[in-house]
C-alpha cells in the first residue's frame, strides 16, 4: 500500500476528513509552517512526504508510528 492509500484509509477509520487533518495539524503553527489541503494531498500524491510529516499526521489522527520486526513470531 503506498503512503497516500495508507494515510487516507486512517482518515476514513476515523471519520477525519483532510480539511480537518489540515486544521489539526496547523493549529499551533505560525503562519509561514501552516499547510493546505492542497499541498498535503500533493505531496502524499508525489510520495514526498517527510517522516516527521507522518509522524504528525498520525497524532493528529490519535495513531503512533511504530518499528516492528519483520521476524516471524516463531522465533526466526
């Protein structure tokens, strides 16, 4: 699953829609680092997204990035 599928399958989950993505994310921003529906839809088209843009999102969405072992669970 690219990463605009992903974000966007979080939104619906949990009934967040862009603009208020958006919003959440801005809120305690200064005006020159706020972003738009427009730029973020952009940039998860492009796959430009940074990692720490993610990482907000998913605060944002009230989700936490986590780094799990790509081992089975049967100890290999």
């Amino acid at each position: 699953m690219n990463i605009k599928n992903e974000i966007k399958s979080y939104l619906a989950a949990t009934g967040i829609t862009m603009t208020e993505l958006v919003e959440r994310l801005n809120k305690d921003l200064p005006e020159d680092k706020k972003t738009s529906v427009q730029n973020l839809s952009n940039k998860l088209s492009r796959g430009s997204l940074r990692y720490d843009e993610a990482h907000q999102i998913a605060v944002a969405i009230g989700k936490r990035i986590e780094w799990v072992d790509n081992k089975k669970d049967d100890g290999q």
